[in-house]
C-alpha cells in the first residue's frame, strides 16, 4: 500500500466524519473539514477531496440514503450511522464524479465499511455492486425525463437507472421531491402548502444547482461593464446580469479566481441580496446603521450606493466579523464606515449627533432561501429551531427600533422562505408597534440564476 492510497483513506474517513456530524444538523462541513485541516493536514489535493465528498454527499444526503436503500434488502433505518454516511458517499461518487472509477469508489466503501466488521463490510459490497450495475450513463437533462427511473444531478446533467428508485410524483409528489432533491419532510410539506406544487418544485429544483458567483462591482471605482471586460479578457465566461449591475460566473469559477475580489472592485453577492438595500432610498449623506453587519457586505454596499458621503455604522455581536468589515472598508477604499460592537451601538449614534435614516436589519434565519450555497441549513430546520429564530428575529428587531428616529427607515431581510421570519415577523413588529407601518416587501423564490429571499421597508405613520 502506498503513502498515497493512504492519504486518500484518510481523506475519506474524514470526509465521512463530517457528514456524519452536518447529517445530524450540528455543524457546518466547511468549518469542521477547516478545523481538522488546521490541527491535521492533508496534502491540498486531499483536503480538496476530502471537501468534494464531504459537501456534495451532504447537499445530496437524502437521495444517496434513499438509493442506497433501494438496494438494500433489510430496514435500513437499522442500520449504524456511520455505515449509512459510508454508503451515501460511496454513490454520491459513483453517480455524481465522473473522474473517480467505480472500483476506486467500490472498493474505498467497503473498506471503510468493514472497520465496523465483517458483515458492514459484506452489506457496502453488496449495495454498492447493484449500484453500479443498474445505473446508466451520465448525460445532458431532457424535459422528458421518467421520474421514477431518473437521478437528477444538477440543474444541466442527469443518470438513467434500469430500474425504479423513485416514488411516481404523479402519486406522491411531496415524497418524490423528498427523495430525487434530498429535502427533509418539514421544508416540503410547508413549501407545497405555500407555494404549490409548481413553486415547491422550483424551489427544490433550486438546491440542486450548481451556485456561481454574482459580484456586485465597487461602484466607486468600476462599472459592470468595465469589470465584466477585466474578467473575460482572461477568458471566464461571465455574464452580465438581467438588470447589467452584476457580473455572473460560472460555478467552476471560485474567489481565488478573481484577483478583483482582494482587490476591492467588486464583492461576491447574490442578486436578491442586493435589492435589500436598493429599495431603501438610500442616497448620498445618508445616515445608516447595518444592524447585523456580520462580514460587512451590506455595508459597503451601502457606502457605495452613498457614493462614499455620509456615514455607516456596521455592529455585530463577533468582534472577528467586524475586523472583516474593516479590511473589506480599506480593500473598497471606502472610509465612512464605522464598526463597533453591538452593545455600544446606541453610545455611537448619539456621538454622531443625529439619528439615522435607515436601519438594515440583515437578520439571523434558517437559511431556507439559499440551500444551494448552504446545504446543511435543510437538517437544521424543524419547529423547534423556527420558533426559536423568529423569537431571536422578534428581539433583534425590536432592539433595532429602538435606535430610530422619527423619520428613520427600517429594513428587515432575511434569506429565509418560510412566512414566520418574514411577512409574518414584521406583521407582528407593527401590530405591537403601532407607529411603523409596512410600506414595501418582497418575496423571492430561488431559482437557477438567483437566491431566495425577502426584504421589507417599515416607517413610522405620519
């Protein structure tokens, strides 16, 4: 056995490690395979694997798990965690990369499976050779695909198995959507109820995609225009957006591809991200307070739109976020923006003399709006977890409230679907409150192009 096979092992324990623990919706795989890299290093080709395992079998748990099922002949529900996480990946790459030969995948299942015995080992071989042996080749999605018999991987490819793996949408349209794009029970049954079937499907549709990069230019040095011929010319195939104010990359490109990034001209955010703030009438001079800054996107969005006059304050409960906010202020060239922690908020507003003119409320959710970039939120959604981030959502908003003034605008975003953090949350803020009043919202479902998404503007009644 050579040094390299075992590096590739441990890539693979490591990458079942992480699945096992984000499966369970308590930890997030980027930072956990960060933390173990840190303590224990991989070589970056195997940390990069490692990576490539660990998240594409997570955005796909479910549907790995069901396939797996599907030719196992005993309960599955049965059996032991990790030999399920073992399976899972084990088809995550016979069905979804191309480059890793079925007997490399086969072969490193059962290995891994047999460290929980004999008969572990004796179930992967099995699972994973009927597998093999009834899916078909990787090719481009067609619109008139057979449900029942055809694995979707991505938004532009699909396998044809020979056999049915899938329930007949036709029959059992929620359980079907549960199984093909790997959503939990509670997210379909609330979407369908909300959404329809239509929406519901587009939003699963969603979550399967590929994410690219949109990069909002640094207005304050470049136009769209003039950053989309910076990248092209190195040969990325980016895009314009719909409305020409962002830059679309494809989903092979990633930061560390784009100089222009570290380099302040532009800054990676989604499309429905960005129309928070264009729809808060901010202008040059005004006086803006990013409540939930975390790394400061916002906020020197903000800044530009106020064509660097005025003044930002951006607050956060994590010290480490604010010194982001700082160096991505510097890298934009912006210098009105300033930062401090969230209990001294309220002492920084009156050392400016004046109250603000908008309040971005940037909230904490359950992320359900952009399962595409955050695959692991799906585990973490369940009643519980909605009642206690709309509780969090209540207090923050009312804390922020509490620094306006009488012509003050509030806008609450969250990149959340689900009614009670959105429409519902600031229903409720005004039904206690009054004084404010609802006077724009939007919804937005996540689709092949963009996140989901929702953004509100609250004022006080004349």
């Amino acid at each position: 056995m050579s040094e390299s096979d075992t590096i590739r092992r441990d890539a693979r324990d490591r990458a079942v490690d992480a699945i096992e623990a984000a499966g369970s919706g308590q930890a997030f795989v980027g930072q956990l395979l960060d933390a173990w890299q840190q303590k224990t290093p991989l070589s970056p080709a195997d940390a990069g694997l490692a990576a490539e395992l660990a998240i594409g079998t997570i955005r796909r748990l479910i549907t790995c798990e069901h396939i797996a099922a599907s030719f196992y002949r005993g309960r599955w529900a049965g059996l032991r965690d990790r030999l399920r996480a073992v399976l899972a990946m084990a088809i995550y790459q016979l069905c979804w990369l191309d480059r890793i030969p079925d007997h490399a995948a086969i072969d490193q299942g059962v290995r891994q499976a047999k460290k929980m015995g004999v008969g572990a080992a004796k179930i992967a071989n099995a699972v994973l050779r009927q597998v093999q042996k009834h899916r078909g080749e990787t090719t481009a999605r067609t619109e008139d695909f057979n449900a029942r018999t055809t694995l979707l991987l991505d938004a532009v490819r699909q396998v044809e198995f020979t056999t049915n793996i899938f329930p007949d949408p036709a029959k059992k349209s929620l359980l079907y959507f549960q199984t093909a794009y790997g959503i939990p029970p509670f997210l379909v049954e609330r979407w369908n109820r909300k959404f329809k079937l239509a929406g519901c499907r587009q939003i699963c549709e969603s979550t399967i995609r590929r994410a690219g990069l949109t990069l909002r230019p640094n207005a304050l040095k470049l136009t769209a225009a003039e950053l989309l011929k910076r990248i092209t010319d190195r040969g990325i195939e980016a895009l314009l957006s719909t409305d020409s104010a962002s830059i679309l990359l494809p989903s092979d490109v990633s930061a560390a591809d784009i100089p222009e990034i570290a380099e302040g001209l532009c800054q990676p955010q989604d499309e429905t991200a960005q129309k928070t703030l264009r729809n808060a009438g901010i202008k040059p001079g005004t006086f803006v307070i990013d409540y939930c800054a975390g790394v400061g996107t916002k906020s020197t969005q903000a800044a530009e739109l106020m064509n660097n006059e005025g003044v930002v304050i951006a607050t956060d409960i994590d010290e480490r976020k604010l010194e982001r906010v700082r160096n991505a202020a510097d890298a934009h060239g912006i210098h009105i923006i300033e930062t401090c922690r969230i209990e001294r908020v309220a002492d920084l507003v009156e050392e400016t003399g004046r109250t603000p003119d908008v309040i971005v409320i940037d909230a904490p959710c359950l992320n359900t709006g952009v399962l595409a970039k955050r695959p692991e939120a799906r585990y973490r959604a369940s009643q519980q977890a909605l009642n206690e981030i709309t509780q969090l959502q209540s207090e923050i908003l009312r804390s922020a409230a509490a620094l306006a003034g009488p012509a003050t605008r509030l806008v609450y975003a969250t990149c959340s679907l689900e009614d009670e953090e959105n429409r519902a949350q600031v229903d409720a803020f005004v039904e206690t409150n009054p004084t404010w009043t609802i006077t724009r919202d939007e919804l937005t479902l996540p689709d092949q192009s963009h996140d989901g998404g929702y953004w509100a503007v609250l004022e006080r009644t004349p």
